[in-house]
C-alpha cells in the first residue's frame, strides 16, 4: 500500500522557477522524508523533516510539514535544468519493522533550460 | 566512500527461469532493505534484514521470492519461476540504523 500520494504527478517549469511539490499521507507519523530520483535508478535521499518541526531548508530545498493537514511540500527555488528528476515523499511504515518506508507516486519534475 | 550497488544492472530473462540479484551494502551498515520499482510507480518494500535475519518479510509478493544477508553484509534476492509481471527495477537500500536510507542504482529486471 502507499502512504503517500504527492501532487502533481508531472510538473513542467522553466529554468529559473520555483517548483512546488505536495505530499499528503494517510496515517501519524514522527518524520517524512523527500527523495530525488534520477531515470528511473537508485533514489538519494535530499531531507528529512521531524514532526515537531514546521519548516527545514537545505540549500534550494525548502520543505514544510503540517501534522494537522498530514500533509508537506517540497520548494525547490530557482530551478535548473540538473533539477529535472522523480520527487517522492517516504514515510515510516508503522504497521510493519518500522524500518522500511513507504513512497507515494512520485512527481515528475521537468526543467527546460 | 563506495555506496550502495547492485549486479547485474541489467537482466533479461524468459517466463519460468530463476534469477539472483545481488546487493553490496555500504560498509558497517546493519540494515538493508529490498524494493521493487514498477514503471510510473514509487518504490513498494518487499523485504528488509537486520543484520543477517530477516526482520520484515511482508513485502514479498509469493513464496517465489526469497532473499538471503549470510553474513550480514552482502544480500542476494532469489526469483523462482519468472512471471513477466515480475518485471520492474529492484532497489536495495542500506542504512547503519538511522531513518534515512542510502539506495543502490537498481537491477532492471525484464522477463520476456
């Protein structure tokens, strides 16, 4: 099953955009991640927020989490074309080890140079 | 240092054969999990070990997958009988215990 579903699916933007991706999820949870996926292969892990914190930045990274909402976004400011890339949230799968996650779909992101 | 990989990269095979896909972990980390990607789909978890036992096996599809950690280092995650819904990209993931997990570049398995 999949926890999170972000939104949209597929975003097209110019080089030099802003580009926001939303996430919202079923169940609590104490973290959420964002991951960069590159052509279809392995996933890098880009920032982890805490459910005790609202807002976190890394570089052009800006993410937000609202509990109440279960929901976050994911901002990544003036945009390049390298930004181009699959963006999933992950949870903490509670109901299992809790040591794996669970991914949403994706958004695909394209940036036109 | 060397990240995650995973061999082959790439494998084709036919409807019924048996295939191995091997994980390399980062060094020192004690857990490694196992996804499966499908195409236009976020990563689904199939199977994840601590250290060499295998703590959450509820992802596994069918009692045609089965996975091994021997020695708690080195994964290899066993496809009886392929069926070409089977085909999909198959991550594995590594972590030295904390939440965030370091991702391989994936085996891209075809079933034809």
């Amino acid at each position: 099953s999949q926890q999170g579903e972000e939104d949209p699916q597929a975003l097209s933007i110019q080089e030099g955009e802003n580009a926001t991706m939303n996430c919202s999820y079923k169940t609590s949870i104490n973290n959420l991640q964002w991951y960069r996926q590159n052509s279809g292969r392995g996933l890098v892990h880009l920032i982890l927020i805490r459910s005790n914190e609202r807002e976190k930045h890394s570089g052009r990274l800006r993410v937000t989490l609202d509990t109440s909402k279960k929901s976050s976004s994911l901002l990544i400011t003036a945009s390049r074309a390298a930004d181009t890339a699959s963006y999933f949230c992950a949870t903490p799968d509670y109901g299992g080890s809790q040591g794996n996650l669970i991914f949403g779909k994706g958004t695909k992101l394209s940036v036109k140079p | 240092g060397a990240g995650v990989s995973q061999t082959p990269s790439n494998k084709v095979t036919e409807k019924g054969k048996y295939v191995e896909l091997r994980c390399d972990p980062i060094s020192g980390h004690t857990a490694l999990y196992w996804y499966r990607q499908s195409l236009g789909q976020g990563p689904e978890f199939l199977i994840y070990f601590q250290g060499t036992g295998a703590a959450d096996d509820s992802g596994l599809p069918n009692d045609r997958f089965f996975a091994v950690r021997p020695e708690g280092s080195v994964s290899t995650l066993k496809i009886q009988r392929t069926e070409r819904g089977d085909s999909a990209v198959y991550l594995c993931a590594s972590s030295p215990g904390t939440i965030t997990q370091y991702f391989g570049p994936g085996t891209r398995l075809t079933v034809l």
